[in-house]
C-alpha cells in the first residue's frame, strides 16, 4: 500500500472463505496513515494510491476502507462515499461469512459503510479516544480473545476453561480469573455464557460479577425464550456486559447484534457488519438470515421500550439514538456539535491522534520490509511454537487456518461452522481458527 514495495500491508486473516471487512484496528491504522499523507507537504498536488492489484477480494477490502475514510475524516455522507466505486467494473464481491459453504447472504460494502455510520452516530466507537494497541492486544487468544462491540457496554469474548493452560503447540486457554481484573476495570457487571459450562460460575459471582447461564446449540439460532431473556437482563444490567459462546463468535454475536437491532434500529446487515469489523467472523451461517428475520419485531419492540423508558442502560458508555431517532432539535444540536468540533477535549484527542498517525507512518519510513498490520498478530508477537507451525515444521504448507485452529482444538475437520453440531466442535473448530491467526497465509487487504 502506498508509495513504494515494502509499506504496510493490511492483511485480512481468515477462518475459512471470509475475507473482510478489515477490522476495527485496521481501518484506525488505515486511517492514520492516510491522513497523515495527506497532510504531509512533500505530497502536495500529487495522487495517493492504494494499490490492491487484481485479486477481487482484496479491491473490495481497498475500497470499503477508502470509502469508510471518506466517512470518517471527509466529511461525506455514506452514499458520497460509496459514489466513486459504484460504477467500477466488474463489481466489488459481497463479504462471506466465516464458514467453507456457499454464503447466499450478501453483505455488500454499502452495508458496511452504514454500520460505520450508524455506530458513529450512537456513540460505539470514537477514534479520537480509540486505543488501537489494547484492541490488538486483547484480541490475540493468549490475552483474552476479547473485543468491544460497543465500547463501555457490551464485549464480546471467547468461553473460559476451569484452568489456564497452554498446549505443546502454544495454544492458550484462559480461566475466569484471567478476565475479571479487567472486567472490573471496565465496569463489567454481568457475564452471560451461552455455550456448556466449562467453568463454575460461581468464579464470577464471587468476585461481584453477576452470571447468567442461558446455553443453547452450538452453530443454531436462539429459542426465542432464551433470546427475550437475554435481552431482558441486559436491560436490567446497569453496567457492561461481557458475552460468550465457545468461541465467542456465532451466538455470542447474534444475541448482542438482536439487542442491537431492537434499541438502536440498526439493520440485520448493519449490524453483521459492525459486528464483524469489531470481532471478525462473527455471525455465521443461517444466524445471518436469522437476524433478517428478527428485524422487524427487534424494531417494533425497541419502539415500544423507548415510548415507555427511553435509552435502555448504557454501562460505561454515552450511548445515544440513531439520527433518524431522534428529536429535531437533538439532531440539529448534533449537527452544530460536529460543525463546531469536540470542544475543549478536542486538543487532547488531536495530539492523540497525531501521535498515533505518526507511530503509523513510521511502519513507511522506517525501513522495515514489508510490515504486515494483521489484526494485531505481528510477527514479533508471535510464540516459537507458532513461527514452527508457520514455517513448516509444525503445520502443512496450505493449510487453512481453520484446518490449523482445528488440529490445536482436537475437533475433526468434519466439523464445520453453518452446521449445527454439538458443542464442542464447531466452537472449538472456531476457537483454534481465532487462535492460528497469523500462522499462515494471509486473505485480502489493500497494499
């Protein structure tokens, strides 16, 4: 990407034939780095390219991040945004899910640019606060396999075991207690578990976290009791919520997307996207026509809460209606808001921001020879044990990371996500997929 062969490259790393949207700490990297070119004088008057080559998956990564800094820094509305590369031909592919079946849901980057839009105007996400370096950090499997879908309320993590442990292969499980010094950090006040106990909840209430246990097939949609119960006790939780499945992906995803959808009237689309840019490969299979299906009752029923109670409670987090739901004059209070910038924290997040966009830059000039930004799994990061099943000695030359994520799980490669199976396998299938990532060969980004 950019101006000569050995800057960054922003890689999507895939489960199995998902290739994108980039990520939430990509597209901040992504970001930086452009406006930090575009304010550099040596390139004045000249054109900035970002170079995906033919590979289809990888235009529409390039695209959707160019269009979504269009958004975010440019000022344009999403369809502004979208405009330059509607006509390009041939078309940009619709996002797969992660799984290795035929995807007939078709998530588009119009979508995507949406997501970003809506979760912009609700408040989930905030660049000129984001700490891109604790979102790469914890959502590396050995540090929590753990992303805020919306910051301060509700984050997203992989199931805990009974014990810590790490396989001879470097793979790393996590226990409760490895979780809760942060989740009291951040206002956490409830866990939910949504696959079979492999912990004792009582290793959450004891430590003044509450727990809700609401198991349902791994892989399958939620019983409607149990989704109205989970969006009920969320309702009635004041503070954050952190939610897991086994690998914290299809269920843990389609409950936070369904309260999503019902109080913050965001499109089943609109929210699959947002969901993936926060936590990639969530929402898998028929869980994606699932929530098509949910989206009419979700709105009906988050119209019927707000005339009797307004917002819901928002955790650590100021939260706040869509545009297209709020009064007037809020609207026109926000619109004055962004003319005028962020007031007196405005310098603050500016120098923040400058600063990050030069530790960006420095991936461009700092001679390093084609750095990949991976999700966060740098090669310096890495464990011996994953460098061996990268390089051969551990691993087979081709392997899909699925394949590699399987084997460290113990699941048996018939185990595939968008099938309904027991527990254990697809979500372990999934869990040792998040945790091979960067073990192999990367999918799609722009260069």
């Amino acid at each position: 990407m950019f101006e000569d062969a050995n800057a960054p490259r922003f890689a999507y790393w895939n489960f199995f034939l998902d290739f994108g949207p980039l990520n939430l700490g990509q597209l901040y990297r992504f970001c930086q780095i452009m406006s930090n070119k575009l304010r550099d004088g040596r390139y004045a008057g000249k054109r900035i390219v970002v170079w995906a080559g033919a590979n289809a998956a990888q235009r529409a990564n390039s695209a959707c991040c160019m269009a979504l800094y269009s958004l975010l820094y440019l000022g344009m509305t999403p369809e502004q945004a979208w405009e330059p590369f509607s006509p390009i031909r041939p078309p940009f592919p619709p996002f797969h899910d992660a799984s290795p079946c035929v995807c007939p849901y078709k998530l588009t980057i119009p979508h995507v640019i949406s997501a970003v839009q809506k979760a912009r105007e609700c408040n989930f996400f905030d660049f000129d606060t984001f700490n891109v370096e604790e979102y790469e950090s914890f959502e590396q499997v050995e540090n929590g396999d753990l992303s805020w879908i919306v910051q301060g309320r509700f984050c997203a993590f992989a199931g805990p075991h009974e014990s810590r442990t790490t396989t001879p292969e470097g793979y790393v499980t996590l226990c409760p207690e490895d979780y809760i010094p942060h989740f009291k950090r951040w206002g956490v006040q409830a866990v939910v578990r949504l696959n079979k106990p492999y912990y004792a909840a009582r290793r959450f209430t004891e430590a003044g976290i509450a727990h809700h246990h609401m198991y349902y097939l791994d892989g399958s949609n939620a019983p409607p009791s149990i989704l109205d119960t989970f969006i009920r006790n969320c309702e009635e939780t004041e503070g954050a919520i952190a939610v897991h499945c086994k690998a914290g992906l299809g269920r843990t995803g389609t409950c936070i997307g369904s309260y999503i959808m019902k109080h913050y009237r965001f499109t089943a689309a609109e929210v699959i996207a947002w969901l993936r840019i926060c936590r990639p490969g969530s929402v898998i299979g028929p869980q994606q026509q699932y929530l098509e299906s949910l989206q009419a009752s979700m709105w009906a029923a988050g119209d019927a809460y707000r005339a009797r109670h307004g917002l819901p409670p928002h955790g650590m987090a100021e939260l706040r209606l869509p545009e297209s739901l709020r009064p007037a004059d809020d609207k026109a209070a926000g619109a004055a808001a962004a003319a005028g910038g962020a007031g007196a924290g405005a310098a603050a997040a500016s120098a923040k921001r400058r600063a990050d966009e030069e530790a960006c830059d420095s991936h461009v000039t700092d001679g390093m020879a084609k750095v990949t930004v991976d999700d966060g799994y740098r090669a310096s990061d890495r464990s011996a044990a994953a460098e061996r099943a990268y390089d051969g000695r551990g691993g087979t030359p081709g392997r899909s990371y699925a394949q590699m994520r399987m084997a460290a799980a113990g699941a048996s490669p018939a185990d595939t996500p968008g099938s309904t199976r027991s527990d254990a396998s697809q979500g372990d299938h999934l869990r040792a997929s998040r945790a091979a990532r960067g073990r192999g060969t990367p999918g799609a980004g722009p260069r």
